[in-house]
C-alpha cells in the first residue's frame, strides 16, 4: 500500500467515524461494463453504466440525498463481492441492504416487486403491473423500470412484453439480452 492510500485509508476512516460520509461511491469492472456503485448508510442506492455521465449520476444523488460523497471503495467491498460472484453464475439472489430513497412510492412498489422475479424467470409488464395492483398500468411499470437507480441487483432486465418479446431496458438491449443469456444458464 502506498502513503497516499494509507493517508486516504485513514480519511475515510475518521469521516466514516465522524458520521461525515454520507454517501459513498467506487466503481467496478463488469461483464456488462464499467459500473458506478453508490450507496449510503442505508444500503446500495445506486448502480450507474458507464454510459451514463458520472457528474449527471452523482449530482443527483448529491441533489436528493447528500453532497457530502466520498470515493469509498472499501464500504462497497460487499456490494461488488456479491455483483462478482453474480457475474460468474453463482449467486441468484442479492442480499446487500438497498436504500429506496432515489424512488418515488409508485416505482418503488414496482422495483420491490420486480425484485422478487427470481433468477432465470421473466414476467411480463402487465404481470408487474397486475402484482402492484394496477392491472391497467403496464406502460406506468414500464416507465418505473425505466428510471430504476438500481439495474441489476434490482432486476428489471427480467421484464418483457406480454408474449416474451425482450422490450426495453434502461442499460440498452445488448445488456439486457447478456443478463438474460447469463441467468438462462
């Protein structure tokens, strides 16, 4: 370990101690791409691709929940253990703790939901839409999925149009068509 990383190390810890980060960040490598994990003390509250521009995904997470956000890889450590060993096909459910408060009440209905799909099944909008109780709202679903701030461990990529076409995915189709491919086996 380097002296700038002992000096950075011993940072964080005394913010950390001092209740002074709020919201910690890092990336990691991915089969999908480069992601940005955000999370606060409540848990994982964001999952970013690398198309989407950091400074955009970190000014709104500074806007609704905090400005104090620190590179903080090590309080991520269990976020990115679980997203790896995902990635190699061996964990079907996620157990990192998630903080909604990126989520309006409707979407997060809809993202809690989506979150009990299991592993190598897919529903469809109107299946979402039907579990939340607005079994007219499947396009309403759809937008919900669309805004996820949580793609992957919040498994939206697990819903499709009635009759199983793929439909649309926030990370973009050739993302959606690997997550599918991987959790089929």
């Amino acid at each position: 370990m380097t002296v700038d990383q002992v000096v950075t190390n011993r940072f964080l810890e005394r913010a950390d101690a001092k209740g002074l980060l709020d919201v910690a960040v890092t990336t990691m490598d991915s089969p999908v791409g480069k992601l940005l994990l955000v999370a606060t003390p409540k848990g994982l509250v964001r999952i970013a691709f690398e198309d989407e521009n950091r400074d955009d995904v970190l000014g709104e997470v500074a806007e609704h929940l905090s400005p104090r956000i620190l590179e903080a890889p090590r309080r991520l450590d269990p976020v990115r253990r679980e997203l790896d060993k995902y990635f190699a096909g061996r964990l079907r459910d996620f157990e990192v703790p998630i903080d909604w408060s990126l989520t309006g009440v409707f979407a997060r209905r809809v993202l809690r939901r989506t979150a009990r799909i299991p592993y190598g099944s897919v529903a469809s909008y109107r299946d979402v839409a039907v579990g939340v109780g607005t079994p007219r709202g499947a396009r309403a679903v759809g937008n919900a999925l669309g805004s996820n701030p949580i793609p992957v461990v919040v498994p939206c990529h697990r819903v499709v149009r009635t009759g199983g076409a793929i439909g649309g995915y926030g990370g973009g189709l050739p993302r959606k068509r690997y997550l599918l491919a991987l959790e089929a086996g």
